[in-house]
C-alpha cells in the first residue's frame, strides 16, 4: 500500500492502530510504519498508536486521542472538572477513567494518565460532539465523584484547596443526580466525602 492510498484510507481515524490497519490491508508492511515516522508522515503516539500530524492539536482533539489510545476509557476527574470550568487550573494532564490498570502515557501530543475503576463504577459519562466524532466525558457529577474516590478528601480545608467554583457548581450541578450515581458506591466514607462536598458548595462564600 502506498502512502497516499493509506492516508485516504484512514484520513478519518483520529488516530490509528495498527490492528485498524490491518483491517484495511491484511498484508500491510509493518516496516512502512518505521519509514513514515521518519517522513513524517505519520506520527507515533504510543506503542501501537499513530496519527497524522496536524497543526492544531487542540484540548478537544486531545480528549478524543486520550479516549482512543486507552479503551474503555472516559475524560474525568481535573480534566472533566476544567472542562466543566469548575476548578481554574488548565488542562496539561489528561486524566482518564479506565476498567484496565492505572496508566500514564507522555507522547509527542500531550501527557495522558488513566485511573483503574472497578467495573460497577465505570458508569456518568456522555458523549460530546467535537466535529464528527464524540469525546467520551464524564458528567460533571461523575467527575466530582470520581475525584472524591480516588483522592480521598477527607476534610473542608481539603475541600476548600480544590478551588471549586461554587457559582457554577450552584448552577449546574444537579443533586439528585448526584446522588443517585452515589448510592451505586455503597461506601459510608464516599458519603461522608460528598455530604462535606455539598456542605462547602451550599456555604456562603
């Protein structure tokens, strides 16, 4: 396959592995791979990953990657709470929620790390539209959840270093979904953990 029939071919994969290309073309040669690195044709991303370059990897395009390069995976904890514009810190991290071990990946595109969840709690994502792909992403709830879990805030002060941004927690947050999405925990310590989450957010500022 030549490069320009490959390119036409995948043109439409945010990034590609090589088991995609495999599907297109049985008999690729995996030696091109090696040969258009060096072109720089396409781009490696990590072990088995590739995409096209581009001039604008954007944070979009970069959760997009972050979902495509780890499966099953969704955007959460910092990176879903920046999104939500719920903490003030931008984005150089992309954090994850995976089923599969506890991950970090630094490639040429951006730092991506993922956090394993047991099966039962890898639930409270959306799809979001970006262009003609969809970014999957935590609701905000989930995102708050996923933190409190992994991070284990115990206390206000803990609470309060967050930085939370309690004008568009107040807004947009929706309790009883939060809630319901808790009750799936079954932890005592995880409703602790939000009752002090909820107690910061309904203080006056």
């Amino acid at each position: 396959m030549k490069f320009l029939e490959f390119q036409q071919a995948l043109k439409s994969f945010p990034a590609f592995s090589y088991q995609d290309i495999i599907k297109i073309d049985p008999s690729f040669d995996r030696r091109r791979l090696v040969e258009w690195q060096a072109k720089k044709y396409i781009l490696k991303i990590r072990k088995g990953y590739y995409c096209f370059p581009r001039k604008d990897y954007n944070e979009n395009y970069l959760m997009l990657i972050s979902n495509r390069i780890y499966k099953p995976s969704y955007i959460s904890l910092a990176t879903a709470l920046s999104y939500y514009n719920l903490i003030p810190e931008a984005v150089y991290l992309f954090t994850g929620i995976s089923t599969r071990k506890t991950m970090y990946f630094e490639t040429p595109l951006g730092n991506f790390e993922y956090h394993r969840i047991k099966k039962e709690l890898f639930f409270g994502y959306r799809l979001v539209q970006f262009g003609e792909y969809s970014i999957r992403i935590a609701d905000m709830e989930k995102a708050l959840l996923d933190f409190f879990y992994l991070n284990k805030i115990n206390t206000l002060p803990e609470v309060d270093g967050l930085r939370l941004n309690r004008l568009i927690a107040r807004e947009l947050l929706v309790e009883n979904k939060l809630m319901d999405y808790l009750t799936l925990y079954d932890s005592e310590s995880m409703n602790r953990r939000i009752k002090l989450l909820l107690d910061y957010l309904n203080a006056e500022s």
